[in-house]
C-alpha cells in the first residue's frame, strides 16, 4: 500500500455507508457488525476469495470487479435459497488510487443496492496482486436451505439461464481465440458480459425452497458442479447435451467450432443454478429453468452419461490451484 495511506480514511470515504436494512443492527464503524436475523430464520453465510488475473483479467473496469466480487458470494445464497441481509469485504491493494477505489466503490454499492444487502465491515491490506474477499450473509428459513444432498433416483436436473457464455467470454477477454465469422454484432460484447455481470438467480432459489431436492451454483463448470450435487446425493446422471440452454452466441459460436461444446460445461463462472426436481413438480416459467436430464442410481455415484450412454468427464472444470480448466 502506498505510503501515507490511512486504511481509516479509506474506509471513510469510500465504503462508510448507512444501513439500510432492519436486520442490520451495526454496521461499518466498531469491531464487528451485528445482525438480527429474521426470527424462524437461520444465517446462510458464505465466503469466496477474487484475485487479479485469476478470477478476472488484469484489464476489467473496476465496477465490473465491485459487482463480480459480490455476485459470485450472492451465488452461493441463491443456491440455498436464501434472502441476501449483509456481507463484508477484505481488500489487498497493490496501491492506492484513488480514481480507482472511487469507481470500485460507486460499482460495488450500485450491486448492493440492486440486491438489498448492507456492507458491514471488511479490511483493508497492502498486496502484490489485488485481491477481493467478501463473506455474504443471508437468511433462509429454518429448515428449508436447499442442499447439495437430498436428491433422488428418478428427479430431474434443471439449470437456470444458459450455460457457457462466461467460458467464451473469457476466450476474448484473454486473447486466447478470435471471434468466430458467425458471431454477429453485439455477441462478444454479450459474452464478455457474461464473464463480467454474472446475476445471481436469487428469486429462483428462494422460489425453489420448498420445492428442489437438492441444488448449488454453477461456478466451476456445469460438470463438475453437477458431479458436486452427485456425489453429495450418492446418484448418478443422464444428461441430454442437446436440452443444455444456450444463448443466441453460444449457438453461433458452435456452428462455426461444434467442438467447444465441451469447453461450454465444462468451463466456470457460469453462477447459474443447477437444482434437483421431483418428476411430479409442475415448472413455473417465472423460474427461468430448462430441463436438462435426470438422476439414476444404477451407475457409479458420480458418473455423468449422456443419453447414448457415452460417459461424460463429470470432474473437468476450473482448478483454482492451477488457474485453468483441468
């Protein structure tokens, strides 16, 4: 951190902002925060960790990494079904600039505001690399998170949204391919938005509360997050490749390169949700799920097929340890 840097003026400035929900009792300001959770209610509490040129290109505006940082831990409230209160957040600055923070900050309490969800605290550190760690704090009824166990032989698989557009979007953002011919105009834009503003399904999550057996966010890849819930669930699964939802570019890309289907679920920062149904359940539109296969419990637990019977690499994703797809 630069010298002369007061972490305290820092925080004034830049992050010192009221409370607007009731179950914030305190906020920013004294040694901890203080939460009063809606009574019947359990904390659902979870913590990812964003690091430059890791989690995100060096190059990404810095409202575009404000609203990343909260929406992958947001994410993980969704998938529980659970309704965002408050997070903090711990910053490791390589410097201080200021024009930076200012739109950091602007970006980050837009995403706040848009979700409902307070900033209480955090911390603040000089680093090599900038690094992001925010803790989302939330509430679900007691009794009623959506796990990654609970699943049954015969439910079906449903995915929110489409799968696959943050993988190509990072693809541009890198450098690492060139645009196919069958792109239209607006697609890698639309990609790259993808990778940059992921939305957490979070009305899905809490509309599924009482109804998905089990279900996670899509954050390493649709197989191996969906080899997470199979594993949790002691099942197997049948995937229809063909039922998979994709955008209008993702389709475009294929045609010209039908071989990165595999890169598409298998690659991260999807933050969709992929959840478990009974058979019987009657899908609302207003939920925004595609169908994209069922569980079965005559195959090794954990083992993708696809509906030939080809298996499918039910463990390739994002390795955070080597920064890439494994």
């Amino acid at each position: 951190m630069a010298a002369g840097a007061d972490e305290f003026d820092l925080i004034r400035r830049h992050f010192d902002w009221a409370s607007a929900r009731s179950e914030v009792a305190l906020g920013v300001g004294d040694d901890a925060a203080l939460i009063d959770p809606p009574a019947g209610h359990q904390l659902a509490i979870g913590t990812d960790m964003l690091i430059a040129a890791r989690h995100f290109p060096d190059a990404t505006p810095p409202e575009a990494v404000a609203h990343k940082a909260l929406a992958v831990n947001l994410s993980d409230l969704a998938a529980m079904g659970a309704l965002p209160l408050a997070f903090t957040l711990s910053l490791g600055l390589p410097d201080v600039d200021a024009a930076w923070l200012e739109r950091f900050s602007s970006g980050l309490r837009h995403a706040a505001d848009c979700w409902g969800c307070d900033l209480i605290g955090g911390d603040t550190v000089g680093a090599p690399r900038l690094t992001l760690s925010i803790t989302a704090f939330g509430a679900v009824p007691s009794g009623k998170a959506i796990r990654r166990s609970g699943a049954s032989a015969g439910d079906r698989i449903a995915v929110t949204g489409t799968i696959g557009d943050a993988a190509l979007g990072l693809l541009l953002a890198l450098g690492q391919a060139e645009a196919p011919a069958t792109l239209v105009p607006g697609d890698g834009d639309y990609l790259r938005a993808r990778l940059d503003h992921p939305e957490p399904r979070l009305a899905t999550g809490q509309a599924l509360r009482d109804r998905a057996t089990a279900g996670l966010d899509i954050s390493d890849g649709l197989l191996q997050d969906l080899g997470h819930l199979l594993a949790a669930s002691g099942l197997a699964a049948e995937i229809d490749l063909d039922a998979i939802p994709l955008s209008g570019a993702a389709r475009r890309w294929l045609d010209d390169r039908p071989e990165d289907l595999d890169r598409l679920i298998s690659g991260g920062d999807d933050y969709e949700l992929v959840v478990a149904l009974p058979p019987s359940l009657e899908l609302d539109p207003a939920w925004g799920l595609t169908v994209i296969g069922r569980l079965r419990d005559e195959w090794a637990v954990g083992e993708i097929r696809e509906r030939s019977g080809r298996p499918l690499p039910g463990q390739r994703g994002y390795n955070h340890f080597q920064g890439s797809d494994a």
